[in-house]
C-alpha cells in the first residue's frame, strides 16, 4: 500500500469531499479517466495525488485500487472586504489537506 498527502490545498474541504467519496474503492486507472472529465476545481487536484500515490508505490494505475480518499479540514485564510459606513465584513478562503491511499485489490492494510 501507498499513500500521497497534499496538504494546504486552496480548495474548500467540503466540496473536495463530494469528488473524494465518488472515487474511493474505485480502480485507479478508471478513476483518472473520470476525474478527467469532471468540471470541479478538487477534481483535477485529487487526480494529481491519486497519480502521485500511485508513483510512490511502484504501481500501475490498472493494478491498484484506491482505498481510501480523505479530504481534511486545515487552516482558513481571513480576508476582509470594506464595507459600509467605514465597516469591514470577514471573507473565509478554507484550505484542505489530501490524503489517498492505494494498494492491490487483494492486500490488506
């Protein structure tokens, strides 16, 4: 089994989540291929480090599985915008950390 962590990401943690849930226990090499062609952000950041964790085992992409794919909350970037009457209003920009695992359809962790 091996794993990738891309951590920091500017990409919100609860929209990765929505693309990570639908290519968990999927192959690798069919999970690429969908991720492709998905219009999100976190979908082509999540292909770049199902195909790095791939890398970092020596694998191919048709042997492997992916068996698990997390999206963790990290720090949130606070940015404020003027608003009126000499106010300000606080503007949230999350980051998120990445993490999938794959390994061979038959071995356990």
């Amino acid at each position: 089994m091996s794993r990738a962590l891309l951590r920091f990401v500017r990409v919100s943690p609860t929209k990765a989540r929505l693309i990570a849930k639908e290519v968990q226990g999927m192959n690798a090499e069919l999970a690429l291929a969908s991720l492709e062609f998905m219009p999100n952000k976190a979908a082509g950041i999540i292909s770049k480090v199902i195909a790095s964790a791939v890398a970092n085992g020596d694998y191919e992409p048709e042997e492997v599985v992916i068996t698990s794919c997390r999206v963790d909350k990290a720090a949130v970037m606070k940015r404020f915008r003027p608003r009126a009457r000499g106010t300000a209003s606080r503007i949230m920009k999350p980051t998120s950390h990445i993490l999938v695992e794959v390994g061979k359809k038959g071995e356990d962790a």
